[in-house]
C-alpha cells in the first residue's frame, strides 16, 4: 500500500489530531513529516525555537513507539513535500489547517498544486474549537465583539476529542538531526529560566491540565489576577504547539463539577477562538491597527524608553516584575502582560508593535493571533478593545493584585526588603526605610522613567489628536 503523509505542524501531538488519526484509520502505512521553514513573515522568535526543538523531541519518541518514526526536514514546504512524495511513493497528504495569513496562502498553493497531480489532499480541523468561518452574525459577517462571540459558542457543542493510534505503519526514510537545526541557544545560553520552568511536550500538556482541573480550576476565577500564585493554567505554550488540543481542554473541563473556576476558564479558551477568528477575517491585524483612526495615532521613538522597558528597568515594581518574569520563564502572568502593555502604550506613547514583537520574540506561547489580538485590545485600536482612555496604574494595579508583594520580591529583589507599604512606589519611601532595605534610588534601582501623572495627560493629549470615530 502506498504511504500517507501527515504534515504536522502546530499540532505536535498524538491524541486528538484529526490528520494522523485518519490516516492511521486507512490502514495505509505513514509517514509523519515536520518541516522547519524559518523564512515565512513571523518566523519562530528565540523562545518559540527553545520550546519547538523539546516538543519535536518529545513527538519523536512518542510516533517511533507506535511504529512510524518522525521525519524532520529543513527547506521551503513546497520543496520538501515534494520531496517526500517521491521518496516514498505517497499518493496522500493530510494536515490540520492552520489560520495565519501566510500559512493560509501557503496551504492553499500547495493543496492546488498535489490535487491537479493527482495526489489527494486531506485537511482537518484539530487547532480550534469552532472554525473561524462557521461563526457569523445575523447579518453574515464576522464577530468583531467578543461577548456575542462568545455568546454564539455557547449554543454549540464542540466535538469530542479522538483517540491517539495505538499503532503505525511507518516508512524508512531520511531525515535531518534535530541538532543541526540549532533552535536552542548555546553561546551565550539564555534558556536556563525556560529549562527550569517548563517541559515541552505531549505528556507534559496533560499532566499540566490535571494539575490545573485538581488543584486550581475551582479558584481560578480569582487566582487568575493574583501573580504571585500559581493560579492560572500555564497551557497556552501547549496549546500554540498543538501538544494539546481545544477539543481536549474543553471536554476536560466540562467533565468536572461546574464552578465560577471552570466557566471563567472557559471562556479564556473561548477569547483564543476569538482571536483566531479576527485574525482569519482580518488578517492584517499584526501589522495594522484594526481601527483606522489609530492609524494616524502620534506615537513616539525613543530608544531608550522601549530598553528600559524590555529590561525590566523601568522603575515601576509591578512593570519590572512582569518583564524580568518574561524574559527569564519565556511567559508572564495574564494580568501583568495587561499592565505592562498599558505602560508601553500610554505611559511610554511607543506603538503596540513594539510590544507585539518583542513578546513574539521571548514568549515561549507566542501566537500570531492571541498576540496581535491582546496588544490591539490593550492599545484601544481592536475591534473588540478596551478603551484607550482607560489608563492602568501601575502603583495601584501592583497594590490590588501583589498586595504581600510577593511577585515583585521574587521578581525585583533588590527592593525587597521595603515595606508593603512602599513596594510598589519606591520613590514614596522615607529615607530610613530605604537605607533600611539597602535601596538606593537611581543606583540599585531606577526612578520611575516618567511621571504617571504626566504620562497620562500625555496619552489622553495624544487620543484627541485622532478621529474621536471610526469609518
């Protein structure tokens, strides 16, 4: 029998991936194929790459126990499928669809291409829950708010997740060493936070979910704002990688007692689809502000502002506690990425792509539509965002969600040893407390590089200088 391919790709899984479940339900042997193609818009940031490069190991040792070992090739897609076809004699490609812009073009071309040679092409849902065009509003078009997106999903039920093949066919064919790829640092190696925090792959993803649904999904619905906890998820790189699927998360979740935990939980997977769904409908909210008038929006350059913040070095606790969270996990708490995104937008006036990149770049969970999406709500430019007039501040956001301070200890250590009182200002601290707690403004830690004040007359100057309206 000739061979399938299961081209796999944000999918690096066994259990309830529709591409390799069908072709193991052929009976024909497979071959499952991974192509690193490093050149397309958006390539993998360095913290992507680390988390790939144990995913792909992680795959490979699950798909060579079940009997068809993974074959990994570097090159253009096209090129490489090609390729594969003719080494095995394979009259079949399946993958799961993918919903970035250059991935959508890409498949399509190639998917044109097999069929007019007279290989069949099989694609499958396995990355959403609800496929962006099978969701539209009375009027026919896309959702652009997300409570009513949200809404409509709770009128359908998503399928239930399928079984891992419990064995495979496979073929013998080259492939490259994952090594030779080079996704993990060496010199200088910045990944040792990423080592210590995470564990790439399938079975690590539910382990994870257990974890979540035993331990925290009952609390979650206020957990999920304190960062000093562990009181969120943490699936949202195992979600991007496709090491677990929508479909699994969802029945899991609703097997369990329902709780405030669980229904909030939900409806932040349900905010993934969502943003997935803007991203296919407008598919150029990476780039571009979703509302126009943004467009003309003054933002500012300044180097050395966008520095400080990447470093953490911004001399605002709770802001610096989020970016040195970032740069040494590769993630950083939901609430946080809310306050230091607000600072960047309208404390620092520096445009949201600014931001979107450098997350794309250190967050080991960056996806093109969740990313994009949750930086245009921040900034006030999305379909569905949070006004940009509504200004976080920091001082009081640390206040309310870190009040023991126990995030910005663990994070900024060098003022640790100040009071509550005066963690999360401490530029406000009397001099005694300071020398106290060995800080000393502007040496051992930085003064605020702007004026909240001053910051947000600032941005609010900056908003009436657009159109008050949208076309």
């Amino acid at each position: 029998m000739t061979p399938i391919i299961v081209w796999l790709r944000q999918d690096l899984r066994l259990a309830d991936n529709a591409a390799l479940h069908a072709a193991a339900a052929s009976g024909q042997p497979v071959v499952p194929l991974f192509i690193w193609d490093p050149e397309p818009a958006w390539g993998a940031g360095g913290a992507t790459q680390w988390w790939l490069e144990g995913s792909l190991r992680a795959l490979a040792l699950d798909l060579a126990k079940r009997g068809a070992p993974l074959v990994l090739r570097k090159g253009k897609a096209a090129e490489v499928v090609d390729a594969v076809i003719a080494e095995t004699g394979a009259t079949a490609v399946h993958w799961n669809r993918c919903y970035e812009p250059a991935a959508i073009a890409r498949d399509k071309a190639i998917k044109a291409d097999l069929r007019e040679r007279g290989i069949a092409v099989e694609t499958f849902a396995a990355s959403v829950l609800f496929e962006p065009w099978t969701l539209q509003t009375k009027t026919g078009g896309p959702y652009r708010v997300f409570t009513p997106f949200y809404n409509a999903t709770r009128a359908i039920a998503p399928r239930a997740p399928l079984p891992a093949p419990r064995k495979l066919t496979g073929v013998k064919i080259a492939g490259d060493d994952l090594a030779s790829w080079g996704l993990r640092p060496t010199k200088p190696d910045w990944a040792g936070g990423l080592r210590e925090t995470w564990t790439p792959g399938e079975a690590a993803a539910r382990k994870q979910l257990t974890h979540f649904l035993d331990e925290i999904a009952a609390a979650y619905h206020h957990t999920r704002d304190v960062p000093g906890v562990l009181g969120t998820s943490r699936l949202s790189p195992y979600l991007h990688f496709g090491e677990i699927s929508p479909h699994q998360i969802w029945a899991a979740a609703g097997a369990r007692e329902p709780n405030s935990g669980i229904v909030s939980f939900q409806r932040e997977v349900v905010w993934r689809e969502f943003s997935t769904h803007l991203l296919y409908h407008f598919p150029h909210m990476p780039t571009k502000p979703l509302r126009p008038a943004f467009a003309r929006f003054p933002w500012r350059r300044d180097k050395r502002a966008l520095s400080a913040w990447q470093r953490g070095m911004t001399g605002y606790p709770i802001v610096d506690a989020g970016m040195r969270e970032l740069w040494h996990t590769g993630w950083m708490h939901n609430r946080v990425r809310m306050i230091v995104a607000s600072f960047l937008v309208k404390h620092l006036l520096l445009p949201w792509q600014d931001g979107e990149a450098w997350f794309w770049d250190t967050l080991v969970d960056a996806d093109l539509a969740n990313n994009a999406a949750s930086w245009q709500w921040v900034a006030g430019c999305g379909m569905d965002a949070a006004p940009y007039f509504r200004i976080f501040n920091p001082m009081l956001q640390g206040a309310k969600f870190d009040a023991e301070g126990a995030y910005v200890r663990r994070w900024v250590p060098e003022i640790g040893g100040l009071p509550n009182e005066y963690l999360h200002t401490p530029w406000e601290a009397p001099a005694l407390d300071l020398a106290a707690a060995g800080v000393v403004l502007g040496k051992t830690y930085p003064r605020p590089i702007v004026d909240h004040a001053a910051a947000r007359a600032r941005a609010l100057t900056a908003l009436k200088e657009i159109s008050a309206s949208d076309p």
